[in-house]
C-alpha cells in the first residue's frame, strides 16, 4: 500500500543578513574592548613597576644623602682644603726654601766646606774632564757677595772677587751645587780702588742661576 505524506517538510530558520551585520559588529567591539583591556592592564603593570623603581631609587638617594651628606657641600668643602693645602705648600716653600739656598750659599763660601753634590756623579764627570772639579783648598774669603735677587726661582747674583780664578771657583761650586742650575755668567769687569795702601784691584761679576727646592 502506497502512502502519501501531504504535511510540509519543516525548513530551517533562515538569518536575516541585517541581524548578521549586526552580530559581526557586536563580536568585534567586544574583542576590542578585550583587546584594550588586556593593553590596558598590561601598561597599568609596567607603570606601577616603574613607579616602584622609581620610589626605591629615591628612596636610596635620601639615604645616601643622610649618610654622606650633600653631595654639592661636600665638593666645595674639598676644594677649598685643596686650595687650602696648595696655599700651604707655597708658604713652606717659600719659607724653607730660600733658607736652604742661603744655607748653601753660606757653605759655599765657608773655608773647608763647598758644594751639595752628588759624589758618584761629580766623580764620574771628573774622570771626563778633570777641569771641572773644585779646589777644596780654595780661600772663600777671596769672594764676596754684593746682590742676590731672586723672582720665580731665577737669582741674579752680583759681587766681586780677588781675581778672574776666584770668580771661576765660585762658579764651579755653584754648578756643582743642587740647589743650582744652568748657572750662567753674565759679566766681569777689572776695578781699581784707591785708598792708603794704594791702588787694589778686584773683579765685578754678575751671574744668573736658576734655584732648586
């Protein structure tokens, strides 16, 4: 026996294209919604972990400054005991120093004494050229000083002497002195004086030095 289904088939619901539209646009806000939120929260971390560095950071500076002071205070405090210091340096030198080269001037021109030198040195140049060593029996008293002007540890010396021999000892010693360099003769000259015994002669010289302390 042959039946016949006369009822409808039932067909699926069919979207209207308006209400796709519209549900494609609601998914889309909420994934950027999503999105901003996640890059939101995201920056919101980083920002607070910045901030916290920064608090620490802070946080040491105020500690450091507790602990040693300004910073600013203390680099002035130390320039000025440096300047301080160099200013006291230049007064002990200016104090012992020329002490020291009129000492030595002093032991220049001492029967028995002579020179501060270096003796290996002055032995060695010896044995190169005999003509500079100094005569230890030489008479100081044939020399004798009338000027000694110094201006940034440059002298001139002027004086006189007995004879041409005795300015050349007097300048052998103080080249051979420590406290003396490139010392230079300058200028010598005869002079005669009269008086009751008659004409004496003597030698003028000035020389130039520079000093050492």
């Amino acid at each position: 026996m042959i039946r016949v289904n006369l009822l409808k088939a039932k067909k699926g619901r069919r979207v209207d294209p308006g209400d796709r539209a519209f549900i494609l646009m609601g998914a889309a806000v909420l994934i950027g919604i999503g999105a901003i939120a996640v890059v939101h929260l995201t920056t919101s971390a980083e920002l607070a972990k910045i901030e916290r560095a920064n608090d620490l950071t802070k946080d040491d500076i105020e500690r450091l400054k507790v602990e040693l002071g300004d910073y600013d205070q203390i680099k002035t405090q130390r320039a000025e005991l440096l300047r301080q210091s160099k200013t006291i340096e230049e007064l002990k030198a200016g104090r012992t120093g020329p002490v020291f080269v009129m000492r030595e001037l002093s032991e220049i021109l001492t029967p028995n004494k002579g020179p501060t030198f270096d003796r290996v040195t002055y032995e060695e140049r010896l044995r190169r050229d005999p003509n500079i060593g100094y005569s230890a029996s030489w008479d100081p008293r044939r020399v004798w000083l009338e000027s000694y002007e110094e201006t940034a540890r440059k002298v001139k010396i002027k004086g006189a002497a007995k004879s041409n021999e005795d300015v050349a000892e007097f300048l052998k010693r103080l080249q051979l002195s420590v406290f003396f360099s490139d010392v230079t003769p300058e200028s010598t000259a005869q002079v005669s004086q009269r008086s009751s015994a008659g004409s004496v002669k003597s030698v003028s010289f000035s020389l130039s030095a520079a000093v050492t302390y």
